[in-house]
C-alpha cells in the first residue's frame, strides 16, 4: 500500500497535469463533453490515440513515489541512478494507467471460482459499481492511478466493488467515496483514503487493521482483490527486505558505532516514499522496537519462506 497524499488538491492536480502536457485538460474536456451528451463513454474516436491518458502517466508514477498503487512494487524511474538518464522515453513501460472506476463495463466480484479459492464469507455485502461504467470520469485525473501491469490487467481490469450505493452520473469523485463506499484503495486526496488506514503489516502479511466494519471488509476485498497475501513474488521481496531490515534494526541497537552509523542511513533509507513495500518494512521497524520476540519469530519464518517457498511457513500468523 502506497503513501497517501491526502493534502493533493484538484488544482495541484490539475496545475502537475498541465506542466507534464499541455493543453491536455482542453483536450480531455472536450471528450468528457462529448460524453455528457452522449451518457456513454466518448473516447479519441483513434484507437491509437485513446490512450489519450498515457501522455500524463508520469504525474501519477512521480506522485506515487514510482511504486504500483496496489502492490507497492518498485518501477522505473528516469533521470535517477547510474542508468537513469537511459530511461527517457523507457520508464514509463511497466506502469499502466488505471481508471479507479471503470469508464464502461463495470463487471461483478467475487466471482464463485474466487470465493471458493479464497474462501470468502462476504461476498453478500458486495455491490458491483455503476452498470454501463463511469462514462463522466473517463478523461477526470482524479479517476486516475499508475499500477503495474499485473495489478491492471491481471486482476484490477473493468472490477469495481463498493458497500454502498453506485451512483453513475455523479461527476465528483469526492460526492462519490461517500456514496458508493469504495472497497479498492486510492491514494489521492479528499476524493481518496489512506489505504495504511484499514490494512496494516504483520511481517510480509497484509491483514485488516480492524476486525469489524467498513474498514474490516475494505482491508479484507483489497487483500483478496488483489492476493495481496500470497502472490509469491511480493511474499519474496517483503520477506527478503525484513530480512535486511533485521540485521540493521539489530546493529541500530547494539553494534558498534560505525555499525550504528551503517544502519542509521540504511533504515533512512528504507522510510523514504520511493523505496518498496514501505508498508510492510515500516511496520517491522515498529514491531522490532515494541515486540521483539514476536519481530524475531516472523523473522524466523522469512528465513524459511526464501529457502523453501512455502507459504505454509505464515500459516501461525495470516
Ligand atoms: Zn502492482
């Protein structure tokens, strides 16, 4: 789960909109008028240049602090590194930009397959956003954020749950989140939430922060939403970063000075908004200085998850 930037105006939003391309918010009105008038999604009308949402995608990558929205993943990012410079025109491959409310279609979830697979007990308290899509926020940068490929197209595509009521012609975002009572996370502004508000990190397992409540069940869909818990190549690196991280928190407290001074600008480091899965090795660095011996037994099951690959290793702790 990303940082949120809940202090993100719409007219700083617009203003970073502008600067990345301009005359892009004229362009984008124009459509979503058209829109209006037809109440169904207008696009470029070119399939070519649809993707008229890509041209601002690194607004979102740089808000984002060059991490997936969902996932927490690390992605490119130009002009910085030894390769840097290298990736003009090649940072921006592995990010899509998402529509947080699907502009047409808005299709059910869970479907029985994933309530099965995942053993899901709330499925009824589940409505399916708007019928026919969100045709008014198509071309709204309010409706955007950067995920990587798998998080887009692999599980978030044309989805959109919510606990409350879907409201398909309300064009502000803002009136939206109080309405519908979304159940997938976005990081920006008044019109979105801090999603480290309802999900907190237990090692490298994602879990709800709360055991009841809207914020139970919204930490408890995006878990399962996106397999937050178990897709094995996220359990790797979260239990790859805890395991450096250990080390260092160790040193911090007990090494020598120089070792001290070592882990001091590695724990800096690791809190700043670019670096990965901050979620999950923030939460570490907390549980190590409040609970050791619990920090030393998830420790302990990082360790065997890298050697084996076994999930099953977490089984005390999901
Ligand atoms: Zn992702």
């Amino acid at each position: 789960m990303i940082h949120h930037e809940p202090s993100l105006t719409r007219t700083q939003l617009r203003k970073r909109v502008d600067e990345e391309k301009s005359g892009w918010l004229a362009r984008a009105q124009a459509l979503t008028d058209a829109s209006i008038q037809a109440r169904k999604f207008v696009g470029t009308g070119s399939k070519k240049k649809d993707g008229v949402w890509s041209e601002i995608k690194r607004v979102f990558m740089s808000l984002q602090g060059h991490k997936c929205a969902y996932c927490e993943k690390r992605m490119p990012e130009r002009g910085k590194g030894r390769d840097g410079d290298r990736l003009e025109g090649k940072d921006k491959n592995e990010y899509d930009i998402e529509h947080y409310r699907p502009k047409n279609a808005v299709k059910a979830w869970p479907s029985r397959a994933i309530i099965k697979e995942r053993g899901i007990t709330y499925a009824d308290e589940i409505r399916r956003g708007a019928d026919g899509g969100y045709y008014l926020l198509g071309h709204d940068p309010r409706n955007y954020v950067a995920s990587c490929k798998t998080c887009n197209s692999a599980y978030k595509g044309n989805y959109f749950p919510i606990a409350g009521q879907a409201a398909r012609d309300e064009p502000d975002p803002k009136r939206l989140r109080k309405t519908e009572q979304p159940l997938l996370p976005l990081p920006f502004g008044s019109w979105g939430e801090d999603p480290t508000s309802f999900i907190r990190f237990l090692g490298p397992l994602p879990i709800p922060r709360f055991k009841t409540g809207h914020r139970h069940l919204r930490a408890a869909v995006t878990i399962d939403f996106f397999e937050l818990d178990t897709r094995a190549d996220l359990l790797f690196l979260r239990s790859m970063m805890i395991l450096l991280l250990w080390e260092q928190l160790e040193n911090a407290v007990s090494g020598t000075p120089a070792k001290k001074a070592t882990a001091a600008t590695f724990l800096a480091a690791l809190s700043k908004t670019t670096s990965p899965h901050t979620a999950c090795t923030l939460a570490f660095a907390s549980l190590h200085a409040t609970e050791h011996a619990t920090a030393d037994s998830l420790r302990s099951a990082c360790h065997a998850y890298v050697a084996s690959a076994d999930p099953s290793v977490f089984g005390a702790w999901g």
